[in-house]
C-alpha cells in the first residue's frame, strides 16, 4: 500500500536539505559569476560585454570563485561542513568590498556594468548566509542530546 499523506520533498525541505540545496545552487551560481568578472577583468571580452583591464581584480575575483566552488562543494558533499561554506562565503564578501571601496578611493575605472556585479555578488553571498544559517540551524535542532 503506498503512503499518499507523505510528501517527502516538503519532508526534506523541512529537514533543511531544500535549504542546503539552494544555498549550494547560491554559491556555485554567485562563482560563476567571480569568474565571469575575473576574465572580463583579465582583458577577455566576452561578446558586447567587457570590462576595464585590473588583473589584481582578476586575481581577487578568481580566487573568490574558487573559494566560494570550495565551500559549496564542501556543504554538499559533508552534511556539517557549514564553517567551511560560511567562511567561503565571508572571504567572497571581503573580496567584493575590497573591490567596491579600491573603486571609490580611484584604484580603477569604474563601469555600471561593474557596479551591478558587486551588487548582485554581495545579494547573493547575503542570501548564500541565510540559507547556511537556516540549514545548520536545523541540522544542530536534529542532533541527539546526550
């Protein structure tokens, strides 16, 4: 006989499974994006879009990739490796506010284009931590007492 009250998506959900999930999909999409923003600021353009050449830019952007690749694989992979996915992501939200006070003291040229990626990375990294925050709240809530 088929149980057909039990719905196990909304179950997993409540679990904070859907919650890690989302601030994974979060992460590797807010990479994405460190490395579209690291090769457009190696000088690559990539169709009509292009940024200034700033390879300490590059660098930053490339290593806020990887770390953010990390942390999201990580989380996925270890049920509890929260620490590593928070600490992936505040290490990206230091590279976005190097990046946006460099550009306000004139470190570089500034584009809109370039002011609406810091923008979109820093919602992302802030919706990544809410995420991780909910899903580790819940995953502590589920641990035995002893």
């Amino acid at each position: 006989m088929v149980d057909r009250g039990r719905i196990p998506v909304a179950e997993d959900c409540l679990a904070g499974d859907c919650m890690k999930t989302l601030a994974c999909a979060i992460m590797f999409t807010n990479a994405a994006l460190f490395f579209f923003g690291a090769v457009q600021h190696a000088g690559v353009a990539i169709g009509p879009l292009h940024e200034p050449l700033i390879v300490p830019a590059a660098i930053v952007e490339g290593l806020c990739g990887m770390s953010l690749v990390f942390g999201g694989a990580a989380v996925s992979i270890h049920r509890r490796a929260f620490r590593v996915a928070i600490s992936a992501n505040l290490f990206a939200l230091a590279g976005v506010l190097l990046g946006v006070v460099a550009l306000a003291l004139g470190a570089g040229p500034r584009t809109r284009s370039n002011t609406i990626y810091h923008e979109i990375m820093l919602v992302l990294i802030a919706a990544s931590l809410l995420f991780l925050r909910q899903t580790s709240k819940k995953t502590v809530s589920q641990v035995p007492q002893r």
